[in-house]
C-alpha cells in the first residue's frame, strides 16, 4: 500500500484529492438543489488561488555567487554580494518530470539500455535476450522460461513493484559489461484473476501471482551474463541453501551495482521482515557476503533505508532505526561501522548535501517545534559539531549553493503561507526575498486552518489533528463535520506546510485531519504500538482525536462523516462500524475489508505472520463488525482493481446482507484502485449530515421536495 516516500506521497493523494472539483457540470442531478451548494459554487473556485505563494524555486550557479527564479512571469538572476535580483527576461517554464512510456502500477520497464548506450536488454515470452538499441542482432541470454514453467526473467511480480519498489527487473555495470537480472518461478503461486473491459460486449481477464497473507512467495533469484565470457551465473543469495520462503532472502530487492561495478548490491529481508541484510555479490564467482544487517524483533525493519554512497565509493552514509529514532551512520562497503554520524532522539529524514572537502553532510530533520517542522541541519561525517541552522518555528525546505556557503529557505507552517530568504552557512539570515500575498484569501473570508492537539486512547501520547472551516463560519451554529483520512502506518494527516481550507467546508461543513500513533516520523516504537493490530490502535485514536472537538460548541457530535480511499477507506468503513457513537456516516472506497486478501509484503510487514496473530487479523476484519452498523455506509470499488481486489468490498457486502444491515453501494465499471465522483459523496453526506434530523427520522419534507428526481 505504501512503502518508500514516493509511495507514501502517491497514497496521501487520494486523501489531499479530497480537495473537490469546481466544475459544476459534474455535479450528480440531486447535489444542484441541496443545501450549501450556491455557496460552494460561490467560494469553491476561488480557493486555490486565493494566495501567491512567496516559495521561490532557485538554480544557484556553478560557482555559488548567484542563483536565478521565476517571478510573477519575469526570471530574476540575484547576485548573493550585492545581495540584488535583476530582470533578465521573460519567465522559463520548470522543467516538468517526464516519466515517458512509464510503466503500470506494480509493473516493471520490459528493457534496459546501457550505460554506453551500445545494447539493450530486455524481457520477452518470459526470457532475456540482448540486442542493438534498435532492436537488431537479438541474443537470447535464457531460454528456460516458458508458461508451462512459469519461470520468467527479467520481470518481477506485482508485489515487487507495488511494495518494494521495483520499476525495473534487469541492471546494467556502469561498464556495460554485465547485465544483472531477475529469476522468479510462479508455478506454486496462487494466482487471481481480474475480470476487465466489463462494459464491452466481450470481457478479458488478467491472472496475477498475487501472494496473499499466508499464502507461499514466489522463489526469486538473480542471475548476470557477461557479455565478454558469455556465461551466465545465479548469485549465491543463501549461503548455498536453496530458496526458502521465511528465512533472510524471502525477498530481494533495491538491486544495483556498487560505483566501481565490482560487486552487485541488494536488500535481502526475511518473510517476517524483521531482519533485513544489505548484501554485495560478485559477480563472478556469484558469492555474496553481509555489508549491513538491520534487526528490530519488535515489529519491523524499514525495508529500503536511505543511503549515498561518497566520492570514493567505498564509504556510505547509512540511515537506520536501531536506536529507536532514524539517524545516519558512516560504513564502509566491506562492513566496518566507520562511526555514528548522529545519535538523535527525533527522527532525521534526508539527505540534502555532502560537502566532502569541508567533511560536512547537511541533512534535514524533524527537530523542530513539532515533529512536522523540519530542519536543516550541518554535522561533519565523523559526527561532530551538530548544529541546526534554521528556526525550529517554521517547517523549512532549503536549496545549497554549491560552494556551501548559502541556501535559499522556503519556510512556513499549517497556518504561515511560505516566505522566502537567503541564508548563510552559520543560519544567519542574510536577505528577505519573497512572501507571501493573502490579499484575496482574506477579501473571500477565507479561514486559515487550525491545529489541535489530543491524547492518544490509551492516554499517553500527545497527537495532533488539523480543522478546516467554511468562510461564512458562524461560531454560534453548530456544524456537521467529515473525517478525510488516509491513516496507514508511518502516515500524516497533520502537516506545516500551509493548508488552504479544504472546499468540502463550504458546503457546510468542517472537514478534519487526524493523526493517530499510525503517525510518521516520531520514532520507531510508536509504530512498535500499531504492530499486529492494525484497525484498532490507530481508529481508536481517530476517535478520541473527535471526541476531543466535542467540547467546541460549533461541533455538532451527532453528525460526523468520515472519508477515505485505500487504506483509507479501510479507516473510514472501520471507524463507522466500531464506533457508531462517534461517527454517523462513512464513505469507503477501495477499502481492505480484511488483512488476508491484501498482499503479504505489505500486510505481514505490519500484522505479523498469519500463524503468529490470527486473533489480530480476526479483530480487524470487517465483516465481524456487520452487526454494528447503525450510520450509514456508502461502500465504493472499481471493478478493476488489481491492488485492493473487489472481493474486499463484495466480502463486506455480502456480511452486511446477511446482517439486514440497509447501506448504499455504487461501482466504478471498468475502474481500477480508485475513489467514488466525489460530487455523489456531497450528496451522501448532506443527505444524512444535513438534511436529517436523526438517523431514525425521515427526511424533512420541505427539503426532499427540493431534490426529488
């Protein structure tokens, strides 16, 4: 579901989506005539540019002295000692990531050019060959794979890609010599099938090995030919054992080649995923031998640590969660710790610069006010003088100069629009350059969001939760309010970067973000307390995060939604039926409704071994909780869906009948991981959060006269 910081940003959209379209001939024919729907047309538009965001996004010069940006159309270049910007003309368009034929979610590139751009591999009818980049001179390099088989090369599974990472499944030597790649078997692979195109007069169906909670893993191996013996070797990735799926080298993954080329590098972790070895093989002789081994027998490693490798390319900065918090340590590639490069008690979160000549890294951190204010810091590499360079007040995202002597800071906070200044390498401010205008922010009455701060439910942890409110709000009414959540492990809801006031509020209501002790970034046994008991830890703290607004005369606590996709859809469908006191209204889309029909890297990760916890799997399985229904559920999934499958929702469906529970569903045809028309949830919720009085009181009739069809 989520794994690296990619990931996890790509999963928190489909919270922040929640930002709603403006465009009223999407509106469903019921949402025109209810309440708050003229207003939401009348300020909705307006709000995403209602402030111009002073963040300015610099390229500094080679020799540091100067640094050009884009400005209100012009491009400004500043000279950092006459500290001035001059026009230089017209503003250049920021470069836009092209991702080209990029490919599917969970999927890998079926080729690879090298280094010297001379050959290209790539994977066909399950094989490797290598040709000319134009496709001539095809050379088989495996001939094995077949479908009677199943053994394939040069492609991973759908687990490899969605979990681990994996766009690719073959790695060239930076000499173009060598060409490193995948060898997986899926003959004792369950397998499941995902009926497409079922809105055409003819269906197609796609079968994925696809290992469930439980079920057994795909053996892997990597294999390498050199293009000058024309021998092809199967690294040693077990000591010589065969494949085994438990032990260290169930998974492998995060493949490349070290800088020299001499050795392949890649992450070998256990089933449990409790134990993960970074590895080098050689390829020669397809011996492999530990360079780092990561154990947290509480619950799990993190599978791909942050690491960057020095100029030399033997010593890397490594970071780990050993001590309970992420910092960074000093190793070589043949496995000596050189030393710790930090020892905080917060979390480090990425590396920003190395400066080698001076033996600086300078690096962010969450050391600031809250762990959500990230701070740039400077430490040298043998973990001396630690200095934080920026106001732990705001949260900060900063660009170095090449010489090191400056950085440009964009600095704000959930409720401070982004500012920007010249700093220099002491954190010594040195020039004001932009700001932010909120002039038509506060002309449209805009509220800023606030945040708030609650008590975990087991009474010892301070959380932290974020309330958007409408722009006509009125602290003498009371307010109907929506939950939009994510809340997988190692997620935030609450955030500093500055948040415009989310558009649902203007329909009427206030709208909440939550974190529970789901939360990221605050230390490895936080996580240690969600382990095994996924939908119960995190969802009871959801619902004290509520209960602690319940106090605020504006908050009406008997009309409370809660939303969200994936992972959260699974928050929003768990909350209503475990908590019916709190929450009167869930829309869940594309929700896990139990943990074994999700995949187990990422399931197993977080609950444990089947065998180990079947009380926790059963606890968090939805459909033990039918008979609690007492809101009302709107249940959303794509026919389509090759991540979370169908049989999630038709599972929940199927409990709730048999319960004689009365719930709505609706079905994206032909859709695949992917959330319900948001404009059909507006009706949903004011449905049932506005227009009813009560959950047992029939519509009110002057309003349902409105929207009759």
């Amino acid at each position: 579901m989520h794994k690296n910081h990619l990931r996890v940003i790509i999963k928190m959209t489909f919270a922040i989506a929640l930002i709603l379209p403006v465009n009223s001939s999407f509106a469903q024919s019921k949402l025109k005539k209810m309440p708050g729907y003229e207003q939401y047309q009348k300020v909705a538009p307006h709000i995403r540019s209602s402030v111009e965001y002073g963040s300015l996004f610099v390229t500094w010069s080679e020799d540091g002295n100067s640094f050009t940006y884009n400005q209100d159309g012009k491009q400004y270049k500043y000279d950092v000692k006459k500290k001035k910007a001059t026009e230089i003309g017209d503003a250049k368009p920021s470069p836009r990531r092209r991702f080209g034929n990029r490919p599917a979610r969970g999927r890998q590139y079926a080729s690879a050019e090298s280094p010297n751009k001379q050959f290209k591999a790539f994977t066909k009818d399950r094989n490797m060959y290598i040709s000319n980049p134009d496709g001539s001179n095809v050379m088989p390099i495996t001939t094995e794979g077949n479908d009677d088989n199943q053994i394939k090369f040069g492609i991973a599974t759908w687990v490899y890609g969605e979990e681990l990472g994996q766009n690719t499944a073959m790695w060239w030597s930076p000499d173009s010599k060598k060409v490193a790649f995948y060898r997986f078997d899926e003959k004792e692979a369950k397998k499941y099938y995902v009926i497409y195109n079922q809105t055409k007069i003819q269906d197609s169906v796609e079968i994925e090995a696809y290992p469930k909670v439980g079920a057994k893993n795909l053996p892997v191996d990597l294999m390498v030919y050199d293009l000058d013996t024309k021998k092809t070797t199967t690294f040693d990735l077990r000591d010589g054992k065969p494949y085994e799926d438990g032990p260290i080298g169930t998974y492998i993954y995060n493949i490349d080649w070290s800088p020299d080329g001499t050795e392949l590098l890649y992450h070998s972790t256990n089933r449990k995923q409790d134990i993960m070895e970074y590895k080098a093989a050689n390829p020669v002789t397809g011996k492999s031998r530990v360079v780092v081994r990561e154990e947290w027998p509480a619950s799990f490693t993190r599978n791909s640590p942050e690491m960057r490798f020095l100029e030399d390319g033997k010593r890397f900065i490594w970071a780990s969660e050993r001590s309970g918090f992420n910092n960074y340590y000093l190793y070589n590639i043949d496995g000596t710790l050189i030393n710790p490069i930090t020892s905080h008690d917060f979390e480090v979160s990425r590396i920003i610069d190395i400066d080698e000549d001076k033996g600086y890294l300078y690096y962010y951190a969450r050391s600031g006010d809250n762990h959500m204010k990230i701070q740039l810091h400077r430490v040298k590499l043998d973990g001396s003088q630690n200095t934080r360079l920026t106001d732990p007040s705001y949260n900060h995202s900063v660009t170095m100069s090449p010489n090191g002597k400056y950085f440009v800071d964009v600095a704000q906070t959930h409720n401070t629009p982004p500012f920007t200044n010249l700093v220099n390498s002491k954190g010594k401010v040195i020039d004001k350059l932009a700001k932010s205008d909120m002039t038509k922010f506060n002309e449209l009455g805009l509220k800023k969001v606030e945040a708030f701060t609650f008590t975990s439910a087991d009474g010892e942890t301070e959380l932290h939760g974020m309330l958007h409110f409408p722009s006509n709000f009125d602290p003498n009414k009371k307010y109907p309010s929506i939950l939009a959540i994510y809340g997988g492990p190692s997620t935030n809801g609450f955030r500093e970067n500055f948040t415009l006031p989310n558009a649902m509020t203007e329909y009427g209501f206030l709208v909440v973000n939550l974190d529970g002790r789901n939360v990221g970034g605050r230390g490895k046994k936080m996580l240690d307390k969600l382990y095994g008991n996924l939908g119960i830890v995190e969802m009871d703290d959801f619902a004290e995060g509520i209960k602690s607004l319940h106090n605020r005369p504006y908050f009406n606590k008997d009309k409370v939604g809660v939303v969200g996709t994936s992972y959260g859809g699974t928050t929003a469908a768990t909350s209503l039926l475990r908590f019916p006191e709190v929450y009167h209204a869930a829309v869940a889309n594309s929700a896990v409704t139990d943990w074994r029909n999700y995949d187990n890297v990422y399931t197993e990760r977080y609950m444990n071994l089947l065998e180990n916890n079947l009380e926790g799997y059963e606890a968090s399985s939805l459909m033990n909780y039918a008979e609690n229904l007492e809101g009302e559920l709107m249940i959303f999934y794509g026919t389509n869906d090759n991540n979370v499958h169908p049989a999630n929702s038709l599972q929940l469906i199927q409990a709730l009948q048999k319960a004689g529970k009365s719930f709505e569903v609706q079905v994206g045809p032909d859709q695949g991981h992917t959330r319900m028309n948001i404009e059909r949830m507006m009706e949903f919720f004011i449905e049932h959060l506005v227009i009813r009085d009560s959950w047992t009181s029939d519509i009110k009739q002057s309003e349902a006269d409105k929207f009759k069809n």
